[in-house]
C-alpha cells in the first residue's frame, strides 16, 4: 500500500524518482538571491551558509576535463562559459557532488569519485536547472512540507544515482524526512529502508566508469523523444523487462523506440520509473543512458542494470 500510494502520488504530480558507505555531513541552505525572493533568503540564510570547499588541484583539473568535454556536446551549449562548486558527498565515501553555474543559474552537475589508486571516476552527470543535491530543491521541499521557519539540519545521503537523498531532521520533532536529492519529492521510507554499506558501490565495482584520461572523450551520442513513462506502467503489470544490454538499448534509441526504466528501491517502498531518452558512449567504451528526471540525467547502464530493469 505505502509502495502504490507514492506511485500515484507520482502520477500525480509528474514527478518520479556509488561508492563508499555514506557517511553524514550535516549542511544548511544557502540560497542564492538572484533565485529567491529577499523575505525567503532571509528566512533560509540567516546565520547559516552552506560552506562552499577549495578544491584539490588533481580534483580540479579532473572536473575541469569532465567539463570540457561535455560542454562540446549538443544540448550542453551553455557550459563552455560555465563556473562549478564542489561539496563532499560525505567523510569516507571518496566522493564529490560538483553543481555547474553559467549566469548565475545552475545548468547541471556531476558526481565524481576517487578510486583506490587516485583516478578520479565520473559516476554520473546531468544538465538541467534541478541538479541532484541542489539547496534550491531542497528550500522548495522544505517550503511545500512547512519545514522552513524551524531550525533543521540537512544531511546528504548517497549510495548510487537512484538511491541519493537528503536526510532531514528539525528540531524538537519526533520523525526524520527523507527527500529526494534529484526531484526533492518526501520518500515514504525509514531507516530500515536505506541500503546498507554493503549495499553500495564501491571503487571495484566502478571499474566501467570513466577514467581521468587526457584522450577520453565522447565518441558516440543518441537522443529520441523519450515516452511517457507512466503511460502503459508496463512493470506494474508485470511485463517481461526487455534486454538490457548497451547494443539493444542503443537499437531502440536511434529507433525512436526507446524504453522505459523501472527501479524498486528502499526495500520495494519506493518505485521509480524513468523515461530513457538517450545516450553517451565514452571512448574508454563507458556507455551512460540518458533518463528524463527533472531535466537530463546520464547515468552508466552498468548501474541501472544492478538497480532495475527496461521495458519495451
């Protein structure tokens, strides 16, 4: 029941839903002015900021590659004027959330993370106005579940791109929030939900992931018009998932028949089906699916493969 009733509510409301164990890093909301109204910065500011960190060089350089790269593909034309921020994913997990600005604006980010040998890894990147573990998102979540006006704490959560979530906990209450760190939508989950640490991605098994080369690039690129993905709920039914395997995904996409994906997670609790809407094959054979969530996602098939399943 808990299950169907978030899937409704994403019905509704349009909305859906790697590494080391996650580990809590308490943050508060710094909200830019130029993108909210004075009362509400006033409100989300206050005396707390979010601390904005200095980057390693070798991180630098790596992001800055990651970047350049990207900003020659189509639909990522406002990146080459681009400016980023990073913020950890949290003490031990060897991971960065890198949030992308051009104009004052936020237009994407990306998750990197640094392998046993210091390779620094590109786990997943999106462009959009709604990045993962954006402040925006998360003051509008706590704007729309009246949470704002009380002192909170925001904790970011992250063990793989579908599973990624602020932990919010406020003062004097008796119950802890879980919003997603892409959409900001309230997960109904606990935390017997949430995986465990050795449910989550670490460097062995990142080992399709981009690499920090200066040759690495991005040889091969597909996009369709992406359906809806609520259309025919072809695993609420029970369908058999189609193959999901790069060649025949990629078949699909140039096909203008691309498939949809489905991920139970946290325990079965919370469904998420999204629409697949392209591709981006790396020279190092790195093969990331585009998804629509709030803007683009591209995250590596190997991922989706281990978290859900297609449908034709």
């Amino acid at each position: 029941m808990k299950k169907l009733t978030f899937l409704l509510s994403a019905l509704l409301i349009g909305t859906s839903l790697l590494a080391f164990g996650p580990a809590p890093e308490t943050v508060s909301v710094h909200a830019r002015q130029d993108e909210l109204p004075a009362a509400a910065l006033k409100q989300a500011v206050g005396a707390r900021t979010l601390p904005t960190g200095v980057p390693a060089p070798e991180l630098r350089e790596a992001v800055n590659r990651f970047i350049s790269q990207l900003a020659e593909q189509p639909g990522f034309d406002t990146w080459p004027q681009a400016e980023w921020t990073s913020q950890p994913l949290g003490p031990g997990t060897h991971g960065w959330i890198i949030l992308v600005r051009s104009g004052g604006q936020e237009i994407g980010y990306l998750v990197v993370h640094a392998d046993e040998s210091g390779q620094y890894l590109l786990t997943e990147y999106g462009k959009g106005s709604f990045p993962l573990f954006s402040a925006n998102t998360l003051y509008q979540s706590l704007v729309r579940l009246e949470l704002i006006e009380y002192p909170y704490h925001a904790e970011r959560l992250y063990w793989n791109p579908l599973q990624a979530v602020w932990k919010v906990s406020v003062e004097n209450a008796d119950r802890i929030w879980y919003l997603d760190a892409k959409t900001g939508e309230e997960l109904p989950i606990a935390e017997s939900d949430l995986p465990s640490p050795g449910e989550n991605m670490s460097s062995s098994t990142m080992k399709t992931f981009t690499k920090l080369d200066s040759s690495h690039t991005i040889i091969e690129t597909g996009e369709t018009t992406p359906h809806d993905p609520y259309g025919t709920l072809p695993w609420v039914r029970g369908e058999q998932a189609a193959d999901g395997s790069f060649p025949r995904v990629r078949e699909r996409i140039e096909a203008g028949q691309p498939p949809v994906f489905a991920a139970e997670l946290y325990n079965g609790s919370v469904t998420v089906p999204l629409a697949v809407a392209g591709y981006q094959l790396w020279s190092g054979g790195d093969s990331f699916v585009q998804v629509a969530q709030d803007g683009d996602r591209f995250i590596p098939l190997d991922a989706l493969a281990r978290l859900g399943r297609f449908y034709p």
